[in-house]
C-alpha cells in the first residue's frame, strides 16, 4: 500500500513560512487567477484538521499493515506512507 498525502512540515521557519503561504498567498492567487474562492480556501482549511504523518503511520499499523514507514518530500509538504498487506 503506498499513499500520497499533502501533509504539514516539522521544520521551525520553513513550517511558518509554508503556512503562511498555504493559507494565505495560495487562496489569493487562485481567486485572482480563477475568480473562484471556495476551491482555494477549501484546501489549507482540509489539511489542518487532516492526521499527522505519524497518526497516519499508527492507521497503517492498526489495520494489519506491516513494514510501515513514511517518506517526507519537500520539506514535508508532502508525505508518502508505506504498508504491506500481509499474506494470510
């Protein structure tokens, strides 16, 4: 099983400034760019009540996978999870 999930970076500074860009600056630029608000809004405000990468990891866990770990890419804006399902 592999995931890719947006997620929220641990780094001190980076972590601000993604922040303040993913809330902020990227729904300005999609409303000036489409004219349209909800889909630009709707993202920041989906990832804030979305599970930690390490919560993720413990679902994985919980449902039967084994070898479980996960990858963060780009600073950790994006995480990718990995499961195996186990034979039976």
């Amino acid at each position: 099983m592999v995931s890719l999930e947006l997620s929220r970076p641990n780094k001190v500074g980076f972590k601000q400034a993604y922040f303040f860009y993913f809330n902020f600056l990227v729904p300005i630029l999609g409303y000036l760019a489409s004219g349209v608000k909800g889909p630009y809004s709707y993202l920041p405000a989906s990832l804030k009540n979305f599970p930690h990468q390490k919560e993720i990891s413990n679902i994985f866990k919980d449902v039967g996978l084994t070898g479980v770990t996960y990858y963060e890419i780009t600073g950790g804006i994006v995480t990718v999870h990995v499961g195996t399902v186990p034979d039976k």
